[in-house]
C-alpha cells in the first residue's frame, strides 16, 4: 500500500489546523516523543502544536497526565483505558483542543501472550470526547514505534477533518 509519507501527513495536519484554527498537544509512552518530534520537524508548527509529554513510566502518566492508579492496576497501561486517559489528560493539563496518546509495546522485550511486543493503543481526544484504536503491527522496535507515530498522526487528521467548519 502507497500512502503518504510522514512529512505529507505532518503537513496536512498543520495545514487543517491552523485554516480551523485549531491546537494540539501529544501525550506518549512507546513513542518517547517521536510524535512531537515529527511535528515540530516541520516549519510554522509553533501555530498549532502547544506541546507534548513523554509519559512512559506510571508514575509519569499518574503525575503528568492524571491516570488513574486503579485504572492503571485493573487494565495496565498498554490498554484503551490508559490511552484514553491519556489523551484527555494531555488535552486539559496542555490546555490543547485536541490532543492524541499513545501506550504500547515496541519490544524487542515485554510483551506476554495477552499483550504480545507490537500491540499499541492510540487515542484521541477533543471537547466532544474520546476515540481509541487498538493496533498490533509486527517489525523491530523502529518499525513499531514509526508505526504507531503515522497512526496518531491519521488518528489526529480524521478527527480535525470530521469536526464541523471552525474558522
């Protein structure tokens, strides 16, 4: 399958957020900030990206984003719970109007037969809520975390691109 590359993706985000004058924020484990770096890698992000936060212990997803403990100890945080509490947390700690998360596995190490090396969740969130996607892509640790990066980014164009006309 030919898609766009990154860069076109990045561009297309920005390109959708500032005619809607819209601003994100980025909330990730696995990635260890990839996301960010993929957007700021692009000139004029300063106009929509307000930040993100690398979250990849508990005790950072707890503090930064406002997980909460009893979510992280009945679902994990490789889970569409954790992930969605990340992404809402990042929107209201960042004070974005949409922010994305993503929790997973890139390996080589970590994963089990429930939750194997390659399983992520991404979630996005804006004002009218939540939606969260459970992948599971197979390749090295670069090729899940590239993976998982190109997902928040279509993840993040979809939901700008289903919002009603804000200009």
């Amino acid at each position: 399958m030919d898609s766009e590359s990154v860069s076109q993706l990045v561009e297309r985000l920005q390109a959708l957020c500032l005619e809607r004058g819209l601003t994100v924020a980025t909330a990730e484990s696995c990635t260890g900030g990839l996301i960010a770096k993929l957007i700021t890698d692009v000139a004029g992000s300063s106009g929509y990206f307000l930040g993100g936060i690398v979250s990849y212990s508990n005790e950072a997803k707890i503090g930064l984003l406002g997980v909460r403990e009893e979510e992280l100890a009945a679902h994990g945080a490789v889970s569409a719970q954790v992930a969605r509490s990340m992404a809402m947390g990042a929107r209201h700690r960042v004070g974005a109007d949409l922010a994305v998360s993503v929790t997973g596995i890139a390996g080589p190490g970590g994963g089990g037969a429930a939750k194997p090396v390659g399983l992520a969740y991404v979630a996005v969130a804006d004002a009218a809520g939540a939606d969260v996607r459970r992948f599971l892509w197979s390749g090295d640790r670069v090729d899940v975390r590239e993976a998982a990066a190109r997902a928040a980014l279509e993840l993040l164009i979809e939901r700008v691109s289903s919002r009603p006309g804000e200009a």
